[in-house]
C-alpha cells in the first residue's frame, strides 16, 4: 500500500456554515472536493498524526464512499486508529457520545442535516473537537484559511475496508474499528432516563407514533423505544435509513413531517408523536391535537426535567439562541437558574456546557439538548419527554395548559423565504440594519419598539466574539421580532423570520397560533419591505 501526494488547487465554495460545510451532493462528488475539505480540517486541527478519530455519518447518498476516502486520506496522513459507525452509520448525536465515551481526539461527520440527500440532494461534512461538540469559528476558520491555500493532499492507495461486521482491521499502519452505532448512544440513556417508569407507561396502554423520516435516527429509536421501552412494534415508523431520506425533506416540523402531524390530529390519534431529522440531532414532539413548539418544548423540558434521574439534582441554568423564544428564560428566572442567549448554531452552547453553566440547551429549529453529549440530541429530547409524561401520568395538552398558566405563553411562529435572491436578501437585511438607530421609541402595528439591535455575543466563558447574527427588535415583555439569514442552506438565500407574541392571561392562551401573533407579522412585513424586496407574497415555509 502506498501513500500518494496528489496535487491540487484551492476550490471556491467551502466556508462552513452555521453547521459545518454543505453543498450539492454533485458538487461533493467532484474530482477532489472532498478531498481538499479533510485535508483542510487536518491541517485546521494540528494534523491527526497519532490520533484517534471517530467517524460516521447520517447515510445519506455518498456517505459509504466519503468514508472510504476519509478513513483513506487518515490513514495516510497519520493517524492512529478510526472509530467508525457500522456501514458508515452513526447519528450526530451518537458521534458525538462516541467521541467523548472513547475519548477520541475529535470526530469527522458526513451530514447535511435536515436538508433532502440523495444524488440531487445535499451533502456534508463537519469536524467535532475532543469535547464531543461542533468545532468552534476559530477552528472553522483555520480549516477555511486551509482550503483557500491548499496545494496537495494526502492519500492511501488501497482497496476499499468492509465496514458490515463489527471488529478491528487495519489500513496501512491505522486500525479501523467498526462498532455498533447505537450501543454507546444506548448506554447513555439509560444512565440518565427512567426506563422502568417508561416501561409501565407503555405496559399501561399509552400510544406513541416516531416518525424516522427514512433518516438516520431509525436503528435507534427502534431499539430503544421498541426493543427496550416495550413500545409496539410500528411504533417506530420510515425507520430504515435510505441513501435519499425516501425522496423527502427529513426536517421533523409540521410541514416536512405532515404525515405525523395528520395523524397526531386525527381521529384515534396516539397519546404522543415525534419526528427527528436527516441526522438525529432534531425533534419535533406532538401531543393529541397538540403540536408543541421547540421553544415551548425546551421551557417545559426546563421546568420538568428533574423529574428524569439524570437530572434529578436540578439544573446550572438553560441556555437557548438568541432566535428561539424567551419561554425558557421564564422558566430559569423562576428556578433562579442562569439564562443565556447564544448566537444560532449549537457549537455556541460548547463553552456554557463545559464550564458547567448551562445544563439544557435548545434552538427554536428544533434542537433541544444537555450536556450529556456536546451536540443537540433528537432522540434524547422524545426519551426526556417520555420520563415527564411516565411521571406526570398528564397529557401533553394538560402539560402545555398547565405550564402556559405558570409561565404565560409565548406564541411563536418562523416563517422561511427559501430559495430568493442573495443580493435581494441581503439588501433587505441591510435595510433593517439601517433603521435599528431611529427604531427605540416608534410605534408599528400598535406595538412600542423598546430595542433594536443587530445581535453580537461575547462568549461568557471563553470570550470569544460573534457579531451580525441577526436582527431583533424587541417590543418589551410583549413581542420580539428577529431576522436573518440561514447559514446552511446550499441555493441563493433563506431569509428567516421569528415572531412571538407574550400572552399572560390564560383565557387568551388558546389562540391559533398565526392569528395569536398576527400583529407581528404585520410589522415584520412593515419594517423588512419583504414582499416588495423579494418578490414574495408569503413564506415558503411556517413552522
Ligand atoms: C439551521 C437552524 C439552526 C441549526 C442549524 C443546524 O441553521 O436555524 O438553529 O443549528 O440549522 O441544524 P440556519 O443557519 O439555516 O438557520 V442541523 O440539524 O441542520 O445540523
Ligand atoms: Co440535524
């Protein structure tokens, strides 16, 4: 076997993202595209020389090959040992148990997450730190820094390594480890949830739908909630993961996953549903008649989550990005817990979980995680959930009225614009940056602007900055109102607008949700122009 120094060039197109790098499975697939990104995340972290890596991906389209030609170009540039998932397969949050249980000197991920896979699909890839967490921006950008110099990479020349079988082999001088996908995944949660009470809750007739999506989360819901928490067979449904998610778009909300969100509202509905992403790491959770919001859902798993064993000692303090809803801060100030507000992007929450400050973090996309692993964690969200509900012996709906008459409700809404033009976007975007200094003080749509600022963040612990990661005016306790632009998307731009609406008296806690915020929507529309700038008469997408 024999390592090849291939010579190549620097490829436009490969700054991470909110989430790692992604682009057009094609695009991947071209002549060193892949190739220049690992030998770039090598060089970004100190080369892997001696090291231990774990590797595995959501198996998506191209996952099995990337690996091949990861595990390849590892093995050529040094390292020690890779432990990767069977066929390639390991959830993000799985990954991420995996590295810290292992200890491995970091990780490789092949995922584009929640976007559709498949060869007209996207794909990815993303380096996680020995933390278990994704790689902070001074990581990123060094990897960036790589591929906008690189002259060569470094591979071996060997036949492809069978990863069917669980067990060790070797390429060249690195061994490969195959291990089971979802045992380390499984062990740790059972050291946190109370699998007994789960157990009876289902033993008591309870009915639950998960909904895999054809994603990677499939193996592991299957054996925990189907083989060890005694639920039904079919409880888990779309759970083997195919190369294209079955041709649909595995973003667990109530669009992508209207299947779910039917059935949850129809007649004969299950007690509880759940849904997950391309790569575990979202949920999406729906009582009978009842879809909670992840926002919702990070606040009542707040207020609750002593209930599970793991937890039972209380929580630091909550932390959430700055786009999801202040539900959970509601929820810390009445623990008398720290609150934090980080940009979007889960690698924001590594520094607050090491230091021990923040024990639960969610997104409004629906993340929710803690600091069992250093990723958000689909599965572990539904499993938390479960624990509350066996503890509780309530409904989802009573859960919700109980927690809305405690803490006020907070109705909120995303409305995504996929698909428009960058340059119109960004204009927008500049147009509402424009306004923030005049807006204090103003009036729209009845609603008194208090603050208005383009968000920035000095990390409490490590200091680090972040700065432009979007624009909120905030109307008091009342209302909020947040714009920006997605950073994972791979076409033109995605503008994101958040909307919520406070709602303290609990004869108005019932509202539709769109009618409930319907004022803020008006202003969004006011203050962005968005219909004229981006030709659009409403959202692609409502969450
Ligand atoms: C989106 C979400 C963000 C999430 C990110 C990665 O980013 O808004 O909350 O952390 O996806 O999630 P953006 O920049 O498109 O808004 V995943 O499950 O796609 O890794
Ligand atoms: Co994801």
């Amino acid at each position: 076997m024999t390592i090849r120094t291939v010579k190549t060039t620097p490829i436009e197109g490969q700054k991470p993202g909110t989430s790692g790098l992604r682009a057009r499975t094609k695009k991947f697939m071209e002549p060193n595209f892949l190739e220049n990104f690992v030998q770039s995340i090598f060089a970004g972290v100190g080369g892997v020389e001696g090291k231990t890596l774990t590797l595995g991906g959501d198996g998506r389209y191209f996952n099995k090959r990337a690996i091949q030609t990861i595990m390849k170009m590892a093995a050529a540039n040094g390292a020690a040992r890779i432990v990767v998932g069977r066929d390639g397969i390991l959830s993000t949050p799985a990954a991420s148990a995996v590295i810290r249980a292992r200890k491995t000197d970091g990780g490789v991920i092949l995922s584009a997450s929640h976007n559709p896979g498949g060869e007209t699909g996207d794909f990815g890839i993303k380096y996680n730190i020995p933390a278990g967490g994704p790689a902070p921006e001074g990581i990123t950008d060094a990897i960036y820094a790589n591929t906008l110099q690189i002259s060569d990479y470094r591979i071996l020349d060997a036949p492809d390594v069978d990863l069917s079988a669980d067990g060790e082999s070797v390429l060249g001088d690195m061994v490969v480890e195959v291990i089971d996908p979802v045992a380390i995944y499984a062990d740790l949660m059972r050291s946190l949830f109370d699998f007994d009470a789960i157990r009876d809750l289902f033993a008591s007739g309870f009915r639950m739908r998960f909904d895999a999506m054809h994603a990677v989360t499939g193996p592991y819901a299957t054996a925990i909630i189907e083989g060890e928490l005694g639920a039904p067979k079919g409880a888990v449904v779309n759970a083997i993961p195919l190369p294209d998610f079955g041709g649909g778009h595995p973003d667990p909300n109530p669009v992508y996953a209207k299947a779910l969100m039917d059935e949850m509202f129809g007649a004969d509905a299950p007690d509880f549903g759940a849904a997950s992403d391309g790569d575990g790491d979202r949920n999406m959770v729906i009582g009978r008649n009842c879809y909670v919001t992840p926002s919702d859902s990070l606040a009542v798993l707040a207020a609750n989550a002593h209930l599970a064993p793991g937890y039972a000692a209380g929580l630091a303090g909550v932390a959430r990005s700055m786009p999801t809803s202040r539900a959970a801060d509601r929820v810390a100030a009445k623990l008398g817990i720290g609150s934090y507000e980080t940009p979007t992007g889960w690698k924001f929450f590594g520094t607050l979980l090491d230091a021990g400050k923040a024990t639960l973090c969610g997104e409004e996309s629906a993340g929710t995680g803690s600091n069992h692993v250093r990723e958000k964690d689909g599965l572990w969200a539904v499993l938390l959930w479960l624990n509350i509900l066996a503890r509780r012996r309530q409904s989802v709906a009573e859960i919700m009225s109980a927690h809305w008459a405690e803490y006020g409700r907070d109705y909120y809404s995303r409305h995504d614009y996929e698909g428009v033009d960058k340059a119109a976007a960004e204009g927008l975007m500049d147009h509402l940056r424009n306004q923030l200094a005049s807006l204090p003080g103003q009036t729209v749509e009845g609603m008194t602007v208090t603050a208005a600022d383009d968000f920035a963040y000095t990390d409490p612990v490590d200091g680090s900055k972040a700065s432009k990661q979007g624009v909120r005016v905030t109307f008091g306790d009342d209302a909020r109102l947040v714009f920006r632009l997605s950073g994972t998307g791979t076409v033109g731009a995605t503008l994101r607008v958040y909307m919520e609406r406070f709602e303290a008296d609990p004869a108005k806690q019932s509202e539709e949700t769109q009618a409930a915020i319907a004022p803020v929507i008006r202003a969004a529309a006011a203050l962005a122009g968005i219909r004229t700038r981006l030709g659009r008469d409403g959202p692609d997408v409502m969450t």
